[in-house]
C-alpha cells in the first residue's frame, strides 16, 4: 500500500475564485469511503498552488504537486500546467474536442451532409474561435477577484444594523 506522500504528490483539480497573489486556489475532489454504508463519498479539499505567471484561470482544470516545503503558511503546492483550459471540453479518453455529448468532427461531419442550420448552436465554428480571455479586461473579468469575503465580526455588525433601522454606522 502507498504511503501518504506518494499519494498526494500529484493532484488534479479545478481552480476556483480566490484572493491570493501568485497563487491559485485549487479543489481536489477525493473520494472517502464510508465502512457502515460501503459507499464512497466525493470529499473536497481546497490547495492554493504557487503561480506566479497567473497561467490558470477560474474553472480550469489543472495538475499540482507538493512543494518540497511550504512558501507561506498557506502555499504548500505548486502549478504544473493547466491541462483543461475551462469551456474547451476535451475527452480525456480518445483526446478529442467535445461539444455536449457529441465530438467536434462529428458535428462537422453532420454539417457537411445535411448543411448548417440558420439560426442555433450548430453554425458557430469552432476552428475560428478565438482564444479564451481575448477579451480579458473588456468583457472577461474572470482575471479579476469576483468577491470578497466578509469576516465573522463584520457580518454581526451588518445583522445589528439591519435589526435597528434607525442606526447607521
């Protein structure tokens, strides 16, 4: 049986909203199994993975593996390379690009035959995309921080308040 180290030295997971410069913030889904149902169980984990050239984005699909030792308190991993960029499906078995349940080709195939239809999903052409975050700054803040959190204390402030109406801090 593995030990623990070997089991944890490459992970893959999806890069989430996060605050932290050069780092991303990754969930690793696990699964635990449960002795009294024999059932297993998804268990996420969140990692923050150092990454100073911001390569991934929120929504990727990324490998980390562990750092020799911690950069900070919270930084214990570090990027390898996004291997799914977030909306650019790929089946992980065959390699291919998928669009819902169908490959690309096969929709091409189709299109060729029978035509593009006028109006839907099926004439947008995938080969003239182009790249994700082309419209980074414009349109796409997905390089921005989407929110911020709120700590306990200022959180039962905000519940005094709206209790009183009459005070405003």
């Amino acid at each position: 049986m593995a030990s623990a180290a070997a089991r944890s030295f490459m992970l893959i997971g999806q890069c989430i909203a996060h605050e932290t410069k050069n780092a991303a913030k990754v969930r690793v889904k696990k699964l635990q199994f449960d002795e009294r149902l024999h059932m297993y169980f998804s268990k996420h984990t969140n990692f923050y993975a150092h990454d100073p050239d911001k390569q991934c984005k929120v929504g990727d699909i990324v490998l980390i593996k562990v750092l020799p030792e911690k950069m900070t308190r919270f930084i214990t991993h570090s990027l390898v390379k996004v291997v799914y960029p977030f909306g650019d499906v790929t089946d992980p078995i065959t390699g291919k690009k998928c669009v819902v349940s169908s490959y690309r080709e096969n929709i091409d195939k189709r299109n060729e035959m029978f035509g593009m239809a006028e109006e839907g999903a099926s004439n947008f052409d995938y080969e003239e995309a182009p790249e994700r975050g082309w419209q980074e700054g414009k349109k796409d803040f997905t390089h921005k921080v989407g929110y911020y959190s709120i700590s306990s204390q200022n959180a039962i402030n905000l519940l005094l308040i709206s209790d009183n109406d009459h005070v405003f801090m």
